[in-house]
C-alpha cells in the first residue's frame, strides 16, 4: 500500500486485519484502536491509595462507533496481579463535528452517558447523565481525559460520588500491546 493510505500513527485504512474498513466517522478516533496495557494510580478520600493495572480495548465493525471494554486490577507491593477491581463496557460515537458520545456500563450497576470534544490525539469529556441501580455505589458526576503522551496513552478521571465534590479519582499510563488494525 501507497503511504496515501496510511495514517500518522502508520496505521492502513483498511481496518482491523481482515476486517471491515474504518467508518469514516471514526478517522478522529483511530489513534485509540487496539489493545492497551499499563498501571496507575487511584485514590478518593474514601478509599486509600494504591496502584491499579489496566487493559483498554477499542474495535470497530465498520459502523460509526467503537466499541470499548476496560478491566482493572490491584497490583501488590511486588508488581503481581491482585484481586480484580473494576470493568466497563461501552460505545464511542464521534459526530461530524468533532464532538463525542460515549455511553458506558459499569459491572457496579452504573451507567454513564459523556459529552465531549475530540481535539487532535485529546479527549475531554464530561458526564451528561449517571444512572444507577438500588445497590450501586452514589457516584453523580465524571470528567474524562484521554491522550496521547508520546506513543502511550494517558487518562485522568475525576469523579463525584459518596457525597463528595468532582475531584481526582484515578489515572494510567498505558502502552499499547496491539493496533487493532492491519500494518503494511
């Protein structure tokens, strides 16, 4: 393939190996597809602080969406995997005009619907909507930032919730260990 058909990141149009072309839609995106994996930190005055591992995954299927799931785990003292901790699932839905919906389920019982704006390789969102079930925790608010830092991306997330005001819940550094998509 001709360099015409790659992106800055090196990446084809193609789509995933053997799979169906990116959407359009999607081209704002595409620096987020393939796996990811890494550590970071979390803290919240109600819980201590400690050190989290990650992996990310987001795919596409050739529709204006990408699909996105997100595990989390403790990591001990020594750098070994611990027990488990959170996972979500969702929907990324850029629009034409740079801006982004993304809805996005909890294991926990909670459901959050963000509204925000795709700047480049940067992603600032923030909740539009929190649902939660009877025995979900009380979060009410979150704020999103996705980026990348050299060839590694990064996030914060702020979080309101248990009575306390939007502020620093968690962030990750996070190497990515596959593209998601074909390399010519």
């Amino acid at each position: 393939m001709s360099d015409e058909g790659m992106s800055d990141e090196g990446m084809s149009d193609e789509g995933m190996a053997g799979g169906p072309e990116l959407h359009p839609l999607l081209a704002p995106l595409r620096f987020l597809l393939g796996r990811w994996e890494g550590a970071g930190v979390v803290g919240y005055p109600t819980i201590e602080s400690s050190q989290f591992g990650q992996e990310l995954e987001f795919s596409h299927n050739g529709k204006p969406y990408l699909y996105y799931v997100s595990r989390s785990w403790a990591l001990e003292q020594d750098g070994t995997i611990g027990r488990p901790l959170a996972m979500e699932t969702g929907f990324w839905r850029p629009q034409e005009d740079g801006l982004l919906e993304v809805i996005l389920a909890h294991a926990s019982g909670i459901t959050e619907i963000y509204l925000g704006q795709i700047t480049g390789t940067r992603i600032e969102m923030a909740t539009d909507a929190v649902v939660r079930t009877a025995t979900a925790q009380d979060v009410t608010a979150g704020k999103r930032l996705y980026g990348l830092i050299g060839l590694d991306l990064g996030y914060a997330y702020d979080m309101a919730a248990v009575g306390q005001p939007l502020q620093s819940h968690l962030s990750a550094q996070l190497k990515r260990v596959s593209s998601g998509i074909e390399h010519n």
